[in-house]
C-alpha cells in the first residue's frame, strides 16, 4: 500500500515514514500552542499552513488532514 500523500509505501498508518514524522511535529507542537494560546485544532492548522517556515511535508499533512 502506498502513503496517501505520496508515492511511498505507507507504515502502519495511511501515511509513509515522512509524512507520518511530520504529522506528529505537527500535533507536538500543537500541544505546546493550547498551552500558550488556547487555540483551537483548526485555527492552528491554518495558522502553521500560513507560515513560510512550515515545511513541505508538513504542508502536504496538514492539507491531508483538513479534507
Ligand atoms: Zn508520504
């Protein structure tokens, strides 16, 4: 089976060792943003998606995770 962002074969999730990676970064650091900012899942989607310091593959996860 292949990662449904990319062309990789996926891990025990639907998405590739990269992807995944980046998926967790992503809900890592969202834990750390509730503390400090009390901002909701959404909100914070938008808000790292908006950054130009937001990696490719994080990109990609975060447009996954939002359909
Ligand atoms: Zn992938």
């Amino acid at each position: 089976m292949k990662c449904k962002l990319c062309k990789r074969e996926k891990t025990e999730k639907e998405l590739c060792l990269f992807h995944k990676q980046a998926y967790e970064k992503i809900v890592e650091v969202y834990v750390q943003w509730v503390d400090a900012l009390n901002i909701n899942w959404e909100d914070y989607l938008s808000e790292i998606e908006k950054n130009s310091l937001t990696g490719k593959w994080a990109k990609e996860v975060i447009e996954f995770i939002k359909e």
